[in-house]
C-alpha cells in the first residue's frame, strides 16, 4: 500500500503533516475526515524522496542539501523552550517541521514524530535519523529521556551548538581576507595570460626573436588557456573531487591532517580548536550524566583531526583500565597543552571536572579568538611576498625577450 506524505488542517485551523498510508488520496482524506481533519496537500513518499523527474533539485547533491548547524541550532532552544511552556513533543516537533526552512529538515522532524507517536522513544527516533543528528545529541537526549531532565539537556546543547557555532565562524572569518587576495591575485593572473600574453606573443613571433624558457612557459600557458580554457575547469572540478575522494579515505586524511599540524601559521589554530571542542564537548556530556568512557568515545567523534580522534579512543580505553582522564592524556601532550591536563588534575581531585571543563573551554575559545584576529597581520606578508614573486617572474618573463632585442641592436 502507498505511503503519503501529507498536510492537513483541522476544523479548529490546527495545521497537521505526516505521512500515511493509503490506497488513494480519497481513502487518505476520509481517513484525516474521520480524525477531524481537512486533506489540504499530498504527495506519494517515493515522490517526495526523489522529486519530480524533469526538476533538478539541489538537495539531491549531498554537500549541498544538508541541515546547517544553525538551523539545529534554533531547533533545540526552541524545542527546549516549548517543551519548558509544557507542549507535548509530538505536537512541538510537528509545529518546528512547519516552521523549518529546509525541507530536509522538516521531513526529518516529522518522522521523528511519527516514530515517537508509534511508542518509539524519542532518542531511538533520532538514531534514524543520524546523518543529520550527531551521536553526541542523540545520547544527550538519551540521557535526559532517562533521567527526566530533558529540558536541561536542551538548554546544554543549545549551548553546546551556539559555542562550536561561534567558534567556527571566528575560524572562517580569519580565512575570508586571505581567500579574497589570493582569489583576485589568480583571477588577474589569468585575466593577463588570456588577454595580454597573446599579443604580446604575436609581437614576439613578428619580430622574430629568441625567447628564453620563461617567456616560452608564460606564452604556452596563456595560449593553452585562451584556446583551451574548458579543459582548465575540467582539471579543477577533477581536482576538487579527487581531494573529496582523498579526505574521505582514512590514509588520505591522515596525511592531510598531519600536514596541517606542521604548518607553522596553522597548527596553533588547529591545536586550539580541537582542544576547545573537546573540553567543551566534554563538559557537557559529563554535566548531563554520560558515563565518562562513553564521553570520550562521543567526543572522539565529533573531533575533526584523526590524531585527536585516536587520542579520545585511546584515554578512553585507558580510563575504561582504571586510569585517571589526565594520566591517560599525557602521553598525547604534544596535541593537547599541558594546561588541559593539569585543569584535569584539579577537576579530578576536587569532583568539579565539568565545571573545570566548561571554564577550560572559555579560555581555549578566547585563545582561537585571540590567534584569528592574529592570522590576517600574520599572513599578510606572505601573501605579498607571493604576489610580488608572480608579478616578478610574469614582468621578467615579458621583458626579459625586449632587453635581448634592444642589446642586439647596439
């Protein structure tokens, strides 16, 4: 029997979506009558998975139809705060699936609704869900299930996202200005290959002259280029995907992960970061009730660098042995400051880890903030010193054939 994904609206304006099953839209609508309900819109779910055929769908790329954090963001504080005015989950799911902006999203809710009105537990709900829900949110709210402290546990990840949420978009900042030089530098690089080079190259041919293996490069590059310019962004979207597949491998990105904790500007950063999410991340797993070998295991995978990755696993199978957290991190001294592991100390014996966390992670937070604002006076030069070498070798380059010339006039 079909299944549809529906929308209806009550005879006291009460807006309902979900999804049925039915033999047609008729029995659905009778259906949805009887529960006192008006059918407004349906679509059969196989239709609303794949779209319509001759409609190309954006969503249908994967890095491009995902759930942004903030739009999970703004979820859970909402939820929290309805779930807090006393709205039933069902009904306060149903009406953020309404309000959401991405449809991903919004399907994704209504589910959850439809399992959790079935009997599901609402966490178990989620785990269907887990290309969009982390496993750090989805055993949160297992927790808080149990425990009876949802609304709680809401308010530690609304927190929780709102942190990594700021943290990551200092770190995209920092990189706006060097992205937009080095964009402009490559977009007049090319602009002058394409334009300037042949008519120069011309003039060159016309005069008959000897060029040297530079003028010879830069002229094949602007002709290649000029005539052959679709073979360019063929090699780039070949690129582009060729480093997708590299970081998706686990040899790929460990190379890649290494290399970015050698860079000299870099690895500060990435240092920084890591320890932030995970004193931050840590603190709220342990501040809801996770068991702290569990915590370590979450925190593992919400870490970006594999070396951080294998770092949680490894304390925690050390701490799952009987060792204390700081002693099964320092051996890892050389990724997290020696800061991390003595704070850990003091949480241990006094039993405020969390709390000792949670401040851990402010410092970490300011410190990223501080090394950010840094990065643009850092790299500044470097980007000149490299703008100055391609202006230098493509003047050289063009000039260096006229200096021959004019030397054998005299």
């Amino acid at each position: 029997m079909p299944r549809y994904f529906y929308t209806a609206k009550s005879f006291k304006g009460e807006i309902k979506s979900g999804i049925l099953e039915a033999k047609d839209e008729h029995q659905l609508a009778r259906s949805l009558r009887q529960e006192g309900y008006i059918l407004i819109s349906a679509s059969l779910e196989k239709e609303t998975k794949k779209g319509p055929p001759t409609k190309f769908r954006w969503g249908a790329l994967p890095f491009l139809g995902g759930v942004s954090l903030t739009e999970k963001m703004m979820f859970t504080r909402n939820l929290r705060i309805m779930i807090a005015a006393g709205i039933s989950l069902p009904r306060a799911l149903e009406t953020l699936a309404l309000q959401s902006k991405s449809k991903k999203f919004s399907k994704a809710l209504l589910s959850v609704d439809d399992e959790i009105t079935k009997g599901r537990s609402f966490s178990d709900s989620l785990a269907k869900h887990s290309d969009i829900f982390s496993e750090l949110f989805i055993s949160m709210v297992k927790v808080g299930e149990e425990a009876g402290t949802l609304e709680e546990v809401l308010k530690i990840l609304t927190n929780q996202m709102e942190r990594e949420h700021e943290l990551k978009s200092k770190v995209k900042g920092a990189m706006v200005y060097p992205a937009v030089i080095i964009s402009a530098m490559v977009g007049i690089g090319i602009l002058m290959l394409i334009v300037v080079v042949p008519q120069l190259a011309k003039t060159f041919e016309e005069l008959n002259i000897e060029l040297p293996p530079t003028t010879k490069l830069v002229i094949n590059l602007g002709n290649f280029l000029a005539e052959k310019w679709y073979f360019c962004i063929l090699i780039i979207i070949g690129l582009l995907f060729l480093l997708r597949i590299i970081l998706k491998t686990k040899g790929g990105k460990r190379i890649v992960d290494f290399l970015t904790l050698r860079i000299p500007i870099i690895s500060p950063i990435i240092k920084k970061t890591n320890s932030a999410y995970t004193v931050r991340t840590l603190s709220s797993l342990i501040t809801s009730g996770v068991p702290i070998v569990r915590a370590l295991e979450i925190v593992s995978g919400t870490l970006g660098n594999i070396y951080f990755q294998e770092a949680m696993i490894d304390a925690s199978e050390k701490v799952r042995k009987g060792s204390k957290l700081s002693d099964a991190l320092k051996p890892h001294e050389r990724l997290y400051p020696s800061t991390v592991i003595q704070m850990l100390e003091v949480g241990e014996e006094t039993g405020e880890t969390s709390t000792i966390l949670a401040k851990l992670a402010d410092f970490f937070e300011e410190e990223v903030t501080n090394a950010t604002k840094n990065l643009s006076a850092v790299i500044e030069p470097v980007l000149m010193l490299l703008i100055g070498a391609a202006v230098g070798f493509f003047a050289i380059s063009m000039i260096q054939p006229i200096y021959g010339m004019l030397g054998a006039i005299k």
